[in-house]
C-alpha cells in the first residue's frame, strides 16, 4: 500500500511548523517519521495523535493512492 502525506506537510507549513516539531509535539520516533516521510504506512493509533495535536482529521493530512496510480 501507497500513501501519501503531502497534506500534512502543508499543514506544518500553513502552521509555521517543521518536521521536527510534529516530532516533538506528538512524541514520534525517528522510525515513525522516516516512515511518514517515505509515504509509508504507520499504525492508526499514531495518525490519531497526530490528528489530536493539530486538531484534524485523518482525511486531511492523509491520502491513500492506489495500486494502478502508482504505476503511471
């Protein structure tokens, strides 16, 4: 599986914040943030804190692609 995370790089920018910063906030491992970086899959438990600290919704920090997307 495929993910996207782009709009939660926009959202650390729309709130003047860095990748280190979602770290600390949310209390991330490096893991977990290579593996957000990379587009790859994290438990749901931790795309549920981040959602909490920047009080959103899942739909808008992530984004699934699927399989015949990938491929174009």
């Amino acid at each position: 599986m495929a993910f996207s995370y782009n709009k939660l790089w926009k959202m650390l920018i729309d709130k003047n914040m860095n990748k280190a910063d979602l770290r600390m906030l949310v209390g991330l491992s490096p893991n977990t943030m290579s593996r957000l970086s990379k587009g790859e899959s994290v438990k749901m438990d931790i795309v549920g804190r981040i959602c909490e600290k920047l009080e959103c919704n899942i739909c808008d920090i992530v984004d699934y692609i699927p399989q015949k997307d990938r491929n174009k």
